[in-house]
C-alpha cells in the first residue's frame, strides 16, 4: 500500500471520506504532470492555493505522501517564524505522517539515524539560525547531494520572498532558502497560500515565480470570503462606528458599544455551546498591531465582565442580553431558551470561567493553547494570522484600520474563515469601511482564482484593487518589472503598429464612426491586431486585464469608439479629442476603447494607421508582472 492511500484510509477511518476525496483529486491533478516526469536536473517552483483556513495542511501533506511514492525521501515542510505554528504543524505531522520519520528542526541525528529507511520529513521555522543550520546539515550529508529535495513552503508569501529586491541585495530568509535547494542536484519547492498576490507578481529573474499553479475548492460546510461578504444585509455582519476602536480607549465609562454587544453575544454563544456539550467558545479581538493596545482592550473586556456581573440581576442588563438573543434567534432557531443560557452566563462569570487572553509576540507558548477549552477571548494583532487557527471561533471584533492596508495581510486576518464555525449563531462586528475593503478583496480573489483555474499558471493572471488598497507590502516587488496602471486614465501607443490595418478595416467595417456597447471578448479581438514598437504601450498586459475581467463574467461589455480620417501628428503629446474624452468619461465603470484611423499625413510617411486608446473601467489600479 503507498504512503498516499495509507493516508488517504486514515482520513476515510476518523470519517472524513470527502477530504480524502478532494486530497486524492489534487494528487491525481498534480502528480503525474509535475511530480512523476521530474527531470532530476532542476530546481522547479510551483505554487498551491487554498482559500484561507480551508485545509491547506491536509493537501500538503496528500501531496508529500505522494512525492514519497515517486522517490522524494527527503522533505522540508516550513512554517512560519512562530513557535507555536511550528510545533502545531510538527505534532499533526507526527499524527498524520506516522509512516514518516518526522523530525523537529533539533532532531538532525534523529534524520540522519534514519538515513532514508523512511521518507523524512523535517519540520522547520523560517528562522536565519533554523535555515543555515540545516543548509549546513544537508551539505554534510553524503545522501542528501545525490538525492531531490522535496520543499513545502506553507504562507510561502510571508518571509520567504527577496524583501531587498529593489536594493539589488538579497534578504537573509530568501537566501537560505535559495541555498537550501541547491544542496541538493534538483528539488521541488511547493509555495503553498490562501493569498498569492505577491507570489504572482514575482519575476521568472527572481526564481520564486511559480512554474505551475494548482487551486483546490474548499470542503464542504466551509465559511469563507463569500459566505462573509458576498451578499448586502448580511445577519452575520454587524457594524460599528468607523472610529470605535479609538473612542474604546479614551472612554472611562462603559457605553453600549459593538465591543460590549461582541461580548454579550459571545457569552451566549458560549452558554449554548458549553451547556449543548460542546467543548469550546472562542471570541477574537483584533483591534491593532500595538502591543500596548492588546493590553488596553483585555483591561477594558475585565471591566465589561466585571460590570456584567455586578448589575446581572438588574432589568436593564438583562434586557440588553435579551435583545442579543432574539438577534441570534433568528439565525439560530435552535438556541436554548434565553433563561437557561442567561443562568449558564451568571455561573460563568461568578466562577471566573471566561478566560481573557493576549496573543502576541510577548505571549508565552503555554499562553497561545489554552484557547482550546472553555470560554475564552481573544486579544492581539500580527501572531492571529497566518496559520493560527481558534477553534469553535463564533464571534469576531475586527477595527484594525490601516493608512496604506495591504490585501494579503488583512485576508490573513480573516481568522472567522473555517470549517468547524457555526453559520447560523457566528457573528462579525466591524467597521463598514473595513467591510468594504473586505469584499473588494473578496472580489479580486474571486478573480484570482478564475484566472488559476483557466490557465494554471502565473504569466497571464493580472490582479486589480480599488485605489488606497496594496495588493501586497512593497518591498518584496521589483518595481522596475511591475506594470502599474490606472483606472479611469487613458493609454495610447507613441509608436502604434498595425501588422495588417486591411484586416482591421474588415473586422471593423459595419461599425460607422460613434460609440458602441461590446462585449470584451470582440475588445480582446481588435487589441490583437494592434501593438507598439516599444514596451511603453503593453497590449499583452492590456489584453490580460481585459481577461480578467472576462474570467469572472464572461458576458462582461466595454464601449468602443471609432473615428476615421484624423488628421493627428505624430509624437503628439495627446490622442484623444476633448470631445471623445468627454466622451469616454462618461462610461467611469466600463472598459472603452477608442479607436482612431489617422490619415497618416501629419508624421506617418503618408501611411494610414489604427491608433488605440484604451481606458481601463473603474477607480481601481491594476497590476501585471512579467
């Protein structure tokens, strides 16, 4: 039996047969393309995307089974620089890989004891010390020359990218890696994110662009960006005032805030489950990256609980409890009856059972797992994403507000994203100015993931954000590679070329001059017949966006202007006429093009030519790398 089925069978025995399925489908799509016809000569990077939280563990560990099976013995599966992921992601890979000799990033006897008897898999963080350490381990070791390296790169995005690219230098993390692969003759280096944009707009010049990219659908029962902000009105979205989280801590008094409205619902949500039999409740607070502000809001949660207990046999209070339940009623029709959870509440907070902790950098590990068990709230900042994953997470407050907010970093936060989170009783309290950018986000990985699934690999995938949202931090992407441009702003070539302007006088030849409503895909048509002598026009990335539009809605229309018998100089500093960008402004959300045949006497040795002028829809900017 190969290490694959016996993986497979122990997640069909804890009955789990769907997950084995969808594992077994993404072996099946990815090994026999890139894995079995390895050439053994190179060092191949490929990129995995999940969405956030959606069992992106389980498919990594399906894929290094199967690498087992081809001849991959020795495999580095890294996380991020956390202790507490580390040895989170070294235990389930103990249980779930019990075929493997798994080892911690301090058992290099215990791998090299092993001395591939077994498939070793070697658990590190994305630490300098961590990295050159087993760089060094693996140049010593006589069977690790000869043989492939099989790298799992789990938040590929985080850490492990050049962050001093545009310093002509290389950056501490993004060189032990690249010296880890080549100790060895060839390896397969797997990225693996639930949010790959800057991955994507990495250079084939900078070695991590992925050769191929591999999307897999999240399982059943999964919540997730759509079920969260796909749909207006939601009962599961509650908003707070914009300023909130700042006005919490200049405020001595306790006001009927969404923080306090957070708490009680939790606390319900709490009694429900816990009496229910279940065994745990978590709330998450997620008020800023300040450590001292981490601290600010645990105080003022102590004292909303202290407030709670003490006026708890008011009427005040507990109509204030009542009104959250008939909320959480209506969703959840099978909630307990509202005196038997406000009871549970009372014994709660009497025997000091809800546990307040601060999740942070300066937390112990014994602090980050005790919200495993019991009613607990959760307070921090950077240390609640990226692979930290709460159990029975119903009720989220999220005000981190950003003065340059970068999309994957705020999809990483996301931490409401999952499987075992109830739908009917989970609750989001947040701002609408982040929710708004939330589901922007939410629209653009939607695109994103169109894009995957129609052509599987990172050349032709083009991202877009409304303006003021970064796709990604800065400083892992080569500005002089990446194409940035404007929506809203009109682009034309100073050099056109028309290879064949007959075949374009014939494809245009029912259209008189005016504006007409297109479909994109006829847009796509005409910018094929056109181009420029130089980079500064880049009809390939104008065509790409213009796909990316298309991959989300395939009926998706533009306008088209056409204009014959212009006389325009060459080298002019503008195209357009004022009334035709009037003209084209008028349409601020579609993709226009316009199109002007000059009469070639003005510069253009007599000769006629298409010119095209394109204005991408939108106030938004968009992206393309190489």
């Amino acid at each position: 039996m190969s290490y694959l089925e016996k993986y497979l069978d122990r997640i069909k025995q804890n009955g789990n047969p769907s997950l084995a399925e969808a594992i077994k489908k993404t072996t099946e799509d990815i090994v026999p393309q890139y894995i079995s016809n390895f050439s053994y000569r190179e060092h191949v990077v490929s990129l995995l995307v999940g969405d956030v939280q959606s069992g992106k563990t389980s498919h990594m560990f399906g894929l290094i089974c199967a690498a087992a099976d081809e001849g991959f013995l020795n495999i580095v599966l890294l996380t991020t620089d956390n202790i507490m992921l580390q040895q989170q992601t070294f235990k389930r890979a103990q249980r779930d890989l019990c075929d493997f000799c798994v080892c911690d990033e301090t058992e290099y006897l215990r791998f090299v004891s092993n001395n591939m008897k077994k498939p070793a898999v070697i658990v590190l963080k994305k630490n300098s010390k961590v990295l050159l350490q087993w760089r060094n381990n693996f140049s010593s070791t006589s069977f690790c020359a000869g043989n492939p390296l099989f790298i799992v790169d789990d938040e590929a995005d985080a850490a492990s990218l050049n962050t001093m690219v545009n310093r002509q230098r290389q950056s501490t993390i993004n060189k032990h890696l690249e010296a880890i692969k080549k100790t060895t003759s060839s390896s397969i280096y797997l990225e693996v994110t639930g949010t790959p944009q800057s991955i994507l707009l990495q250079t084939m010049k900078s070695g991590w662009k992925p050769l191929f990219i591999y999307y897999f659908n999240p399982g059943k029962g999964y919540l997730g960006g759509n079920f969260f902000f796909k749909s207006e009105n939601s009962p599961n979205i509650i908003f707070t005032d914009n300023n909130e989280s700042v006005d919490i801590l200049c405020d001595d008094e306790y006001p009927e805030n969404g923080l306090k409205q957070a708490l009680m619902v939790h606390l319900i949500s709490s009694a429900h489950i816990l009496k229910s039999g279940g065994k745990v409740c978590n709330f998450l607070i997620h008020p800023s990256h300040k450590i001292k502000d981490h601290g600010s809001f645990a105080e003022k949660i102590g004292e909303y609980l202290n407030e709670i207990f003490l006026s708890r046999n008011e009427n005040v209070t507990k109509e204030a409890f009542y009104d959250i339940y008939c909320n959480l009623q209506a969703t959840k029709k099978s909630l307990l009856g509202f005196d038997e959870i406000y009871d549970f509440i009372g014994s709660l907070l009497s025997d000091d059972k809800v546990n307040v902790l601060v999740l942070n950098s300066e937390a112990s590990f014994e602090q980050n797992t005790l919200f495993e068990s019991g009613c607990n709230v959760i307070i921090g900042g950077n240390s609640l994403g990226r692979g930290v994953t709460f159990p029975q997470l119903n009720t989220i407050y999220y005000c981190r507000l950003s003065k340059n907010p970068q999309a994957d970093t705020m999809w990483q936060h996301a931490r409401m994203f999952g499987y075992d989170r109830d739908s009917q009783l989970i609750r989001v309290f947040m701002p609408p100015v982040l929710y708004k950018l939330f589901s922007e986000i939410n629209d653009t990985n939607n695109a994103i993931i169109r894009q995957i699934q129609l052509y599987n690999n990172g050349k032709d995938i083009k991202i877009f954000y409304p303006k003021g949202l970064n796709p990604t931090r800065k400083n892992v992407l080569d500005r002089k590679a990446i194409g940035v441009y404007s929506g809203g702003v009109n682009y034309f070539p100073f050099y056109p070329v028309n290879d064949d302007i007959v075949a374009i006088d014939s494809f245009l030849s029912t259209f008189e001059d005016g504006v007409y409503q297109v479909s994109l895909k006829f847009i796509n048509k005409l910018l094929e017949m056109v181009r420029s002598e130089t980079d500064e026009w880049n009809v390939v990335a104008f065509r790409g966006f213009v796909n990316t539009l298309l991959s989300t809605n395939p009926g998706a229309q533009g306008r088209l202007i056409i204009r014959r018998n212009r006389d325009i100089s060459k080298g002019t500093g503008t195209l357009l006429s004022p009334t035709d960008r009037a003209l084209g402004d008028d349409f601020p959300d579609e993709l226009v093009l316009t199109l002007y045949k000059v009469t070639g006497n003005k510069g253009w040795n007599g000769n006629q030519l298409w010119i095209p002028n394109i204005k991408l829809p939108g106030d938004y900017t968009y992206y393309t790398g190489e």
